[in-house]
C-alpha cells in the first residue's frame, strides 16, 4: 500500500534520538489522541522549534491533515500496545468502539456537502478502525495465555472447568465482534468508495483486515485448544475416580467379582507383569574348548561344583509322628539279686531253682547257668555246699542248698 | 534396524520406551522403531515377542501368558497401589509433568490423605522418605518417569506412564459415586 512518502531512519539512535527530542509534544498528543483534535498551532507551541516538528512529519512520525496533527498509526498502536499490555479482556469497549464506528459512519454520509465535517469524522473512523483491529488482536493474545495458565496452573478439575468455559464464552464473543468488523469492511464497496480518496484509511483498512483474519485463526485454534483441554480434563476426572474406585475395590479384596480386572488382564500377556525376566542363552560349546576364556570358566566350575559337594549336608528327613511318639523300651535283664533271695526262700536245690524258674521271658540254657554261675560268687556265704553231684543232660552239677 | 540389541535388552526386561524420553540413546532408538516399525515387529515376533505400541510408548508382551493370572494380579495391584498414591499426590498427574521427591515429602507431612496413602505402598518399618524413594525407583526401572536433573532431584512423566491410564480405561467398575471427587 503506497504511502505518503517518508525519510528512512538511519538506525535505531536515531528514531530515539527523534522522538527524545520532542517528547514534551508526543507525550501530550499521546494523552489527546482520543480527541482527535490536535491543532498544527498548539503543536507549535509546544515543540522546540517549527524545524523540528517539520521534522517529525517528514519522518512519519506525525501525519499533517488540514490544520490538524496525528500520530501515526504505527507509533501509536506501538504506544499503546507497550504501555496497556496488562489491560484486562474486555469485550465490552471493542463493541463500544464498533457501534461508535458505525456511527461516524452514518455521520460522515450524512455530512455530504460538508467538506471540513467530512474530514473530521474521516480522522474519526481511521482511528476507530485502528483501535478495534489492536484490541481484537491483544484480546485474542492475552486470552490465549490466560487458557494456558489456567489449565496449567489450576489443580481443582471445576474451577479449571469453569474457567475454560468462560473463556470459550469471551471467544465466541470476540468471533462474534471478528465478523461484525468484517462486516464493516466489506461495506468498502458501498461505503468506503464515497469516501474522499484517502490513502491512509485503506492502508488503515488493509492492516484491520490482516488483523482479523489474525485474530479469527486464533480464535478457531483456542477454541480447539479449550475444547481439547475441556475434553482432557473429563478424561482425567473419568480416570482418576476410576483409579480410586479400582484401589477402593483392591484393597476390600473384591476386584475380581466387582470389577472385570480378571477379564482384562488375561487378554494382557506383558512382559512386565513376569515376575522374572530371566534369559537362559546356552554357552557355545566350541567357545568353551577352545578359548582361554572359556577354559579358565570351566576350571571355575569345576572348582564351585567340587566345592560344594564337600561341603554339602543332607539333611535327614524329618521325624514320623511314630518316632516322635513316647515308647516303652524293655530291657530282657534278670535280676540275679533277686533270684538268689526267691531261691533262698524256695528250700530247693540251686540248680534245680534256676534251672526251672519261671523267667517272664524265657531264657535259654546257657544264660540259666550264667545266673547259676553268679549267685553261687555273689551269696558264697549264704550257701551249703552237700558235697553231692548230680547230672543234667550232658552237665555234672553239685547240689547246692540255701543255709 | 541399527538398535536392535539395545532394545531388545531394554523391553525384554519389562521396561517401556517413551517418545518423550530426554535420553538421547533412547530417542534415536524410539525413533528407529517408528521408522522400521514393521521390521522390528516381524524380528521381535520370531524370538517369541510382539512389539506392542501405545499412544507414545512401545513395549513388549507375548503371544502365550507366562505367568498366572493371580501374579497377573498382584503386579497390577502394585501399580494401582502406586498410581492412586500420585494421583493424590496430583490429580492432574500426566506424561511431560515433573515432579521432584522433596516435594512429594512436603506435600505428605501436610496432607492426611497422602500420608495414609504414603503408609500403604511401603512395610512399616520403612520411612516415608524411603518409600517414596522405592515408589520413584519403580517407576524410573520400569521408564514411566526419568531423571532429567540430577542436581535439583527433578524427575519427568515419560509418555510410557499412559499405559497405566490406558489399562485402567479398559477395566470396566461400576459406577455407584460412592467416592465424590471434588
């Protein structure tokens, strides 16, 4: 878009250097540029010198229309947009700006014979048109971080849900304000045209037109985003009362029959839910012969197996409820002590006596002379030897009594 | 298929491969498996192994359980024991997020909920701080999460850790609200 032709800045010490010069004036032009009108005498006064602020219009800086001055659009919308960053969304002073954007409108069709009216509500409606197209762009900007630092910072899932609903309420409203604006511009043909030709209210159209198409494709992607964000956090809510309701039913022991974990988890065959991740990968055996490595893994194998046969203890089965029962152990002893007292008492002859005793278990013969033998050296001075033999199958005996 | 080894030895151990993993081996072995997928899974499939993917994570399972259902169980419920512990923690829990152990800490000392939750995921004698340390090794052994700054202690939710949601959504509990969730 052509413009009124400018001198270029030599660098960015110059632009500062410019516009230092002359702050006194751009500061009080900046706080009336709602007015829009600033006449080239009050300039006068208030610029250092006449020179100077020819200066500035030939910078650019300002913009000469009849006996009034403006800033331009492009510092302006950098003045405003630096200091007001912070301002909050506010939906509401964009339609204001639009509905009075439409009236100075009207206004200016209704001034058809009135050249100087014409002007001023022509200054009116490029500066409207300039406010709307930054506000639409810085609202769509701060909105934009304003849903990332609500889903990102925000833990309480409906505060965080309700905050991303009224955002998506402020984007509906500024789509709503995006197509009226388009709306306006389209009028281009029909309204615009009567217009006296103005190079700078097409320029000024042009940019509008380029930040509302910035600000409707942004709209649609944070709409998306909201609407993704929305989505997500329904997920997590339905996932986190799952989480809980699922450890609830774990830890009361009735997953299996209140939930379908069983049927679930035995379609799932994975890796991870092994207990051991153990791979047994057989040694080649040509490795093993015939490589020094593999020879000196032999010998230490040799030398665990040895080992541990030494040092292996069997241990004994365990003990039977029979052998840890209490038994009775008998003992086939006779007392000799107290055959020799019944024998003292019986009057009959020794060998008689043994031989013949009623012994609870029976003995054998040889065992019977034994205790023959052992009574006859123990009680040697209780007994009366006859002096009479007798026989016993092949065995001679004396006749022994009790004294 | 230039990490085969690499990956193989990684995933047959049970551990998962994340997209958003920091490593820099790890990327280029993600990156290597989505670009020969199928190579990798006709490999994988003849030493017994399906290559298994998810949204942002690859894993291994076979054809043939090798374990029963009730150890089936009882490593699932380990799982839950730990995900409904950082869920308390951070209900918004997600992969990319990042956590450090002593804030976890800080959070259990002043949160009754967590610090009953802290007692169940660990045997008595153990400390909190312990079991907390436990619950972040699992956790990185098994590459839900990673060690991303050694220096601050910060860990981050690998894209693996969806598993875990994805499981959970299969499972189907009946949903009477007996446990509002604000």
């Amino acid at each position: 878009m052509a413009k009124e032709i400018t001198k270029p800045f030599t660098g960015i010490g110059d632009l500062l250097s410019k516009l230092n010069s002359e702050s006194k004036l751009l500061t009080e032009m900046y706080h009336y540029r709602t007015r829009l009108e600033f006449s080239y005498s009050h300039a006068l006064e208030l610029a250092s010198s006449e020179k100077r602020l020819q200066m500035l219009i030939e910078y650019g800086i300002l913009h000469r229309d009849g006996d009034n001055l403006e800033i331009d659009e492009l510092f302006l919308r950098f003045f405003e947009e630096v200091l007001q960053s912070s301002e909050d969304i506010s939906n509401a002073t964009v339609e204001e700006n639009l509905t009075k954007l439409q009236k100075n409108i009207e206004y200016y069709q209704k001034e058809q014979n009135n050249t100087e009216g014409q002007r001023y509500y022509l200054r009116m409606i490029r500066r409207g048109l300039v406010v709307i197209g930054s506000m639409v762009r810085r609202n769509v900007v701060t909105l934009k971080r304003n849903i990332d630092d609500v889903y990102k910072t925000i833990g309480n899932y409906a505060t965080k849900r309700m905050r991303l609903e009224e955002y998506m309420q402020q984007l509906r409203s500024i789509s709503l304000l995006i197509d009226e604006t388009r709306k306006i511009l389209k009028r281009e043909d029909t309204t615009f045209r009567v217009m006296i030709p103005d190079e700078r209210l097409l320029h000024i159209i042009a940019e509008v037109h380029s930040d509302m198409q910035f600000a409707f494709e942004n709209v649609i992607e944070l709409e998306r985003v909201i609407r993704d964000y929305l989505h997500q956090i329904d997920v997590q809510t339905r996932t986190l009362k799952k989480i809980r309701k699922l450890k609830y039913l774990k830890d009361m022991e009735t997953w299996r029959s209140d939930s379908d974990v069983e049927a679930v988890l035995s379609r799932l065959n994975a890796v991870w839910m092994e207990r051991e991740y153990k791979r047994r990968i057989k040694p080649s055996l040509s490795y093993i012969t015939t490589t020094t490595e593999g020879i000196s893994v032999l010998e230490q194998v040799q030398k665990i197996l040895s080992k541990g046969r030494c040092d292996r203890r069997v241990a004994a089965p365990p003990l039977g409820k029979e052998q840890l029962a209490a038994l009775k152990i008998v003992e086939d002893i006779v007392d000799t002590d107290r055959l020799a007292t019944a024998f003292m008492a019986s009057g009959r002859d020794l060998f008689d006596f043994v031989i013949n005793y009623h012994y609870e278990t029976p003995q054998p013969l040889d065992r019977r002379l034994e205790y023959y033998a052992e009574i006859v050296q123990g009680y040697l001075g209780q007994l009366r030897f006859t002096g009479e033999w007798r026989d016993y199958e092949q065995l001679r005996y004396p006749i022994i009594y009790a004294r | 298929m230039k990490y085969l080894q690499q990956i193989y030895e990684s995933l047959s151990r049970g551990a998962f491969l994340s997209a958003n993993t920091t490593r820099e081996d790890a990327q280029n072995w993600y990156k290597d498996v989505i670009d020969n997928l199928e190579d990798y899974k006709c490999f994988f499939a003849k030493i017994g192994y399906r290559l298994e993917e998810g949204t942002g994570y690859l894993y291994f399972s076979r054809k043939e359980a090798r374990q029963n259902l009730t150890d089936k169980l009882s490593r699932f419920g380990e799982w839950i024991d730990r995900l409904a512990f950082l869920k308390s923690y951070e209900p918004t829990l997600c992969a990319g997020m990042e956590l450090t152990k002593s804030k976890v800490l800080v959070k259990i000392d002043s949160d009754i909920e967590l610090k009953d939750c802290v007692r169940k995921l660990g045997s008595s004698t153990k400390s909190d701080e312990e079991i907390v340390g436990d619950l972040f090794d699992s956790m990185v052994r098994i590459g839900f999460m990673e060690l991303v700054n050694e220096q601050s202690g910060k860990y981050k939710i690998t894209s693996a850790y969806n598993y875990l949601e994805d499981i959970v959504n299969l499972i189907t509990v009946p949903d009477d609200g007996e446990q509002e969730i604000s």
